[in-house]
C-alpha cells in the first residue's frame, strides 16, 4: 500500500468546464435515484392493472427499490475502498440503467421486483458516493456551494417524481417512467468517467465481513418488509408481522456487537465515536421523519379526503421547491460565514411553523390556501439538509467521507421508511377514533343531527341514503382531523430536536477534513 506518493502530490481540484460537467453528471445521477424511489408511488395502480395484481402487491415495486437500496448503503464504505470511489460509482449508475430497461421490459411482477431489487442494489453507492466525488473535485472553499448543490438534488427530486410519474403513465405507459433514466444514467456514467478515471482513489484488498453482510441483509430486510407490511396486518396482532420484528430486532443487535469488534466491518460503526457525526446523522435522521411524514400523509389525504387526482396532488406538494432551489446556493456559498447549528435551528422552526399551519386546515380548504405554507416550508429545506450534511463529515479523514455519507445515507433511508409506515398509521387510527367520536353526536335528541337529516329528506334522499351521505362527511371531517394530529406531532418532533443541535461542537468548516488538500 504505497501511499506516500499519492499523499505527497495530491491531485488539485477540477475547475471551469470540466467542474461545470461533472457537477451536472453527479447532480443528475442522484437526481435520477432520488427521483425513481418516489416516480413510482403514483404508477403502482397502473403497473399492478398491467401485471394483473392488486394493488398491495404492486407496492411491491416499492419496497423492493428501498430494501435493497438500504442494504447497499452502509456497503459503499468496503466497496469504495476495495474498488476505487470513481469505479464503484461509475458501476453503480450504469448497473442502475441496466436495470431500469429490465424494469420498463417486465411482463410480470416476479420479473419487475426481481429488476427492482438489482436495480436499488446498483442505486445504494450512487448518492453517498457522488457526494464524495463533488467534495474531491471541489476546492476547499468552495464546498459549501458542493454540498448546496448535492442537496439541492436531492431536495427537488422527491418533489417533480410524482408529478413527473402522473404525466408519463397518463400520457405514455408506465414502462416510460423507467426508460427516462437510460439517456440521463449513460450520459452521467461517461462523463464521469472521462473526467476523473485518472483520479481514482487507493484501493486496499480487505475481505468482505460475511458475518455482517448477512446480518445485515436479514436484519434490515425483515424491518422493511414489517415496516411495509404492519399497516395492512394490524401490526404486531399478526404472528407474522411479530416475527418480523423478533428477527429484526435480534439481527440488527448482533450486527451492532458484531461489527464494533470486527477487524474489516462491512458497516463502519466507529464513525459514532465522532460526536459531531452522531448529531448531525441524529438530526438528518429523526428530522427526515417528520419531515418525510408530512410529504406521505399530505398527498395521501388530497387524494383520497378531498378527492385531488394524483396530478393536481402533485402540484399542490411542488411548491416547496421553488424557495429550497432558490436559497440552496446562496446558503452553500456563505455556509462558512454561518454557525450551522443556528441554521438547522431556524429550519426545524419554519418546519415546526409550517406544519402546525397545516394542522389548522379543514376539509373546505382551498388550493391556494393548502399552497402557501408549502411554498414557505421550502426555504427550511436547503437549511436543513446543506449544513447537516457539512455537520457530519466535518473533522472526518478523506477515506472515511464515502463510509461516512453510506452510513448516514442509510439512517435517513431507514427514516423515511419508519416514517411512511408510522405516520400512515397513525393517520388511520387517529381517524377511526375521530369517526367512532363524531358518530356519538349522530343522535335523535341531538338537533343539528336531526335537522341535517331532515333537510336531506326533503331533498329526496332516503333515511338509508342520508345515513349513507352523513358517515361519508363524517370520514371526511375525521380523516382531516386526523392528518392534523399528525402534521402537529410532526411539529413536536421538530422542536424536541432543537436542543439536539446544539450538542455539536465547531469548528464545522472543514467538511471532509483532508479532502482537497
């Protein structure tokens, strides 16, 4: 391992044109995985009509993207190191359009969630990596506007993927929502490897943990599929959804004493030993399940309480791109001027601001009405994730940026992924108990009841059909009633992490500490 010559003459940053191309092949790259975990979500009727399944089992196409993506998440570390950064990623973004064609060629669900699962295994090293790639290539001054850039990325692609997803199965097939990423994965793939294939990083022959990787792999897979399926069972009143939990909870433990003594670890624990990445992942974490269970129940309730279809849903949820884009890079270039406690602080606020606006709605809400705070919840975005983001790699060594954006990758995965099954969840039983609380007024000897009845006599309607009618409105009201618990306790969790932030310890400048030096 000769490191001595690299380490005397590191490479200088890219500049001009060539940082220009590869900044817009990285963006894309993770722009296209970020976006094809949510382009799906509004073609899965579409797609389970086509394969001739229901549409639980269409979710399928789903889970089986974000299981394998998680898997491979916290893999990016050994892969990096044992293959080369710019070789791992080169890999990943052209193993992920292979895939999607298979995808878009499926002709039945066996074959699109067997496409699905290879395709989110090629996409796990994708966005951690082109992180690491970006803060190489950038000057250490300038990587703020790295970060800024990188998040930005991510941050709006979650946003257009349904609206995106809506028009291409609307207007063409749902196959197109797959065939998209080949031009844009090709065109990433070649223009990274033009510019940095003589950039490579050091690799190192370490064997692979077996130990660990199949802890891993059954641990997580377990918790995603008890996480995907515990709403439709009733949670852990089923003996499955139960065992699930058993089996994950034993393999994630064991994979946790088994990876901190383990000489190569397949997931790099240690990293929880630096306290400002312990926070930072802490605050991306649990911020991204709040954040991330207001994005799942606010559509879902569109939707199916006030009857939006999935366009028109779509663009009521967009809005909250417009400030993040447009903050993103002034934040990203005065980053190094800002105590970044202070800025996630000011965006866990707006967040906590916002999402209590929300749980003020009722079900007569217009559009615009239902707009505004998601327009003013985007300039909390790039506030959020740029500085967390510089947060939790800052002080770290240049060979544990790519184990250390895997690993914190993976947290906010698994955060998303307990936050969709939580607060649909909670969404469902806190509208049971509004229902079951509303229908108590539905009474002879009360007189709004009475009268509302009347009124739909007249009108023609029969007592069963106003009945009918009335438990309609009543679902409505307690469906409403209920995405504003959850949108307040979104707002809860938001002020509780404050205090989270504040745990961190400057300096946190030197995002990825050595790199570019």
């Amino acid at each position: 391992m000769a490191a001595t010559s690299d380490a005397a003459a590191p490479l200088k940053p890219l500049h001009g044109g060539a940082l220009v191309l590869l900044t817009a092949a990285v963006a894309l790259s993770t722009f296209m995985e970020v976006l094809d975990m949510t382009i799906v979500n509004v073609a899965v009727p579409h797609i389970a009509g086509s394969l001739g399944v229901s549409p639980s089992e269409g979710t399928w196409t789903i889970s089986s993207y974000a299981l394998a993506s998680a898997i491979m998440q916290p893999l990016t570390g050994w892969l990096a190191k044992r293959f080369g950064e710019v070789r791992t990623f080169v890999a990943s973004v052209l193993l992920f359009v292979v895939f999607s064609m298979m995808c878009g060629l499926a002709t039945s669900m066996p074959m699109l969630v067997i496409a699905r699962l290879m395709q989110g295994a090629g996409s796990g090293p994708m966005v951690a990596l082109s992180m690491t790639l970006l803060l190489s290539s950038y000057p250490k001054e300038r990587q703020g506007i790295a970060l800024a850039l990188w998040a930005m990325t991510v941050v709006v692609a979650p946003i257009f993927g349904p609206i995106l997803g809506g028009y291409l199965t609307d207007n063409f097939s749902w196959p197109w929502i797959f065939y998209i990423n080949l031009p844009v994965g090709l065109a990433a793939a070649i223009i990274t490897w033009a510019l940095l294939h003589k950039r490579e990083t050091k690799t190192f022959n370490m064997p692979i943990d077996v130990i660990g990787l199949v802890l891993l792999v059954v641990g997580v897979g377990a918790l995603q599929f008890m996480l995907d399926n515990g709403n439709d069972h009733d949670w852990f009143s089923s003996p499955m959804i139960t065992t699930l939990g058993i089996i994950a909870l034993v393999c994630l433990t064991f994979l946790i004493v088994w990876e901190l003594h383990a000489k190569h670890p397949v997931v790099d624990l240690s990293l929880f030993r630096q306290r400002n990445f312990t926070v930072g992942v802490t605050g991306l974490s649990l911020g991204m399940m709040a954040f991330f269970g207001i994005n799942v129940v606010f559509p879902l309730w569109l939707q199916t309480t006030l009857g939006y279809t999935a366009t028109w849903a779509g663009l009521a949820t967009a809005p909250v791109g417009i400030l993040a884009f447009l903050v993103a890079p002034i934040l990203g270039r005065n980053l190094h001027r800002l105590d970044l406690r202070a800025v996630v602080t000011f965006a866990f606020v707006m967040f906590a601001t916002t999402s209590y606006w929300f749980s003020t709605f009722d079900s007569g809400a217009s559009f615009s009405a239902l707009v505004l705070p998601r327009f003013v919840m985007g300039i909390a975005i790039p506030c959020f994730f740029i500085p967390l983001n510089q947060v939790y790699l800052s002080g770290l060594p240049a060979s544990e940026i790519a184990s250390a954006s895997g690993l914190a990758n993976f947290c906010r995965t698994l955060g998303s992924s307990v936050s969709t099954a939580v607060s649909v969840t909670l969404w469902q039983h806190r509208g049971e108990f509004h229902h079951a609380t509303l229908t108590e007024s539905i009474t002879p000897d009360h007189p709004a009841a009475t009268h509302f009845l009347g009124q739909l006599s007249h009108a023609g309607f029969a007592h069963r059909e106003g009945l009918g009618l009335v438990d309609r409105i009543l679902t409505r009201e307690a469906l409403t009633l209920a995405v504003n618990d959850v949108f307040l306790a979104c707002a809860v969790l938001f002020v509780l992490l404050i205090p989270v932030l504040w745990l961190a310890r400057p300096p946190f400048g030197s995002a990825g500490g050595a790199v570019g030096h």
